[in-house]
C-alpha cells in the first residue's frame, strides 16, 4: 500500500532532519501521490525548508516510492 511505503522511506531521512534539529510528521497521501507532510522542529522555522522539502523529501520518496508525485508542506 502507498501509505505503508511512503511511511516507511520517510524514516529513511528522518535522521538526517533530527541531526539539524528538525523532524518531520506523514499527513497524508492522495490517490494522485501527492505526499503531505508537517515539517516540525527547527524544520518548522528554517527558511532553507523548502529546499529541503522539494530537494531531499520529495527527490527521496519519488526515487524509492513508485506512483509519489509531488511532495507539499502542511
């Protein structure tokens, strides 16, 4: 299942973002692969947010999770 999948490459990264300081929350997921997630910690201030949204997240989940399209804040 998406949800299942996504989930569980979003742990691969988590890591990284709590070594800054940052984290990062699964919202949800559409039918369309359109990936939601909540930016939290100092991920939540960071002005470099977006880039690592579009950058790191997304590039990551598109590469591991077929059928992910996009990846947007909450």
């Amino acid at each position: 299942m998406l949800v299942d999948k996504v989930k569980l490459a979003l742990e691969d990264i988590r890591p990284q973002l709590q070594a800054d300081g940052g984290d990062l929350e699964f919202v949800s997921v559409s039918d369309e692969g359109k990936v939601t997630v909540r930016l939290t910690g100092a991920c939540g201030s960071c002005p470099m947010a977006t880039m690592t949204l579009k950058m790191g997240v997304e590039a990551h989940l598109k590469k591991v999770v077929p059928g992910v399209t996009e990846v947007v804040q909450a």
